[in-house]
C-alpha cells in the first residue's frame, strides 16, 4: 500500500513525540517541522552528553534517528526526486552512521558534525518556501 510522503512525514512527526501541531500543515512545513526536530534532538543530545546524563542522550539520539529515517528519509521520493533524491538519501544514511557511532563513542563532535551537515539542507529547503499563487 503506498503511503504519500507528506503522510509519512506527519506520522513520524507525530511518532517521535515533538510539542506542535502538525493537523493542517502543508507537506513543506512537515519537512522544515522535521528538520527543526531533528536539530533540536541533536543539541539536546549534546546538552545530555556534557551533563554525563546517559538516558537522556540516548532519549534525544533515538528520536534523531527516528527524524532522519522516518522522517526525512522516508519522505523521500526516489522516482520523482531522482539525483537530489539519491544524495539527499545518501547524507541521511551517512548522518545515520554518525549518531549511531557518537551515541557508541558519547563523541558531542560527531553529533555537531551531524548538525552542521543538516543546517543548510533544512536553511535550503526553508527558503524555498510553498509557492503561493494568488
């Protein structure tokens, strides 16, 4: 059964637990929610690392992969997106290994490195914006 991608997005926003409303976002606010999740489950994960608080690390890590895979990577469509759809899967899987091995290692760099890979990706995609005809 195909799912459309903006109602895999919303499910796995929902899923993961953020504090926002996603009924009557339209899918490009489902991705930016995303990516805000995403870098927020991050630099919790960090702020958990520094205060040597190992259950909630491992909270805010699990809902990072969740955003990516889920999330990010489960919106992706392949047939439409072609190119950018396959390197945009491609940095998610390598942001994948990178939590995963910073949540192994407790490495805050790894999770930073994360971050910053993802800022202009989530930067871009909010300057695109939903256009408007009116």
């Amino acid at each position: 059964m195909y799912t459309p991608p903006s109602l895999r997005a919303a499910n796995a926003y929902r899923t993961v637990g953020v504090q926002s409303s996603v009924d009557g976002a339209d899918p490009h606010q489902l991705v930016v929610l995303l990516f805000d999740g995403l870098q927020q489950a991050l630099q919790a994960a960090r702020g958990a690392l520094q205060r040597g608080d190992v259950a909630a690390k491992g909270l805010q890590v699990m809902r990072a992969l969740r955003f990516l895979e889920e999330g990010l990577k489960g919106g992706l469509d392949d047939e439409r997106g072609g190119e950018l759809a396959a390197r945009l899967r491609a940095l998610y899987d390598y942001c994948i290994e990178r939590i995963t091995l910073a949540n192994v290692r407790n490495d805050g760099d790894l999770l930073a490195e994360v971050a910053a890979l993802i800022a202009p990706v989530a930067e871009s995609w909010q300057a695109i914006g939903p256009r408007r005809h009116g």
